[in-house]
C-alpha cells in the first residue's frame, strides 16, 4: 500500500523506481510517522476538507 512505481527515461538511466509514502509528504506526513503506512478514510476526509477550508479562503480574499 501506498507505494508508487515512478518510469523515468531521463538522465541516461530508464526504468521504474518505488517510491514509498511517507512523513516527508505534506499532508500524509501529518498523519503516518513511518514511510509504507496506509491513510485512513477519517484521515483522508480531514485532509480534504483542510483543502475545501484553504480554496474558499483563497477565494473570499479576492
């Protein structure tokens, strides 16, 4: 579970390469101490409505 097979055919190297979720992404980090964990509905639901929260804010600015 969330790990994502990245294809890069740059930089003279081509192929895919794993790359684990974890703290060091902006919101999942906020939730999982440790690269490979899964999010939780709950938490996935709380990471949308802080977005919903900072679009509408964005947008009441203007």
């Amino acid at each position: 579970m969330n790990e994502l097979m990245i294809y890069s055919g740059s930089g003279g190297r081509s192929g895919y390469q794993k790359i684990e979720a974890g703290p060091e992404q902006d919101h999942y980090g906020r939730f999982c101490p440790a690269p490979g964990h899964h999010l939780g509905f709950n938490d996935l639901k709380v990471i949308e409505v802080a977005e919903l929260l900072n679009a509408y804010s964005s947008l009441k600015k203007l």
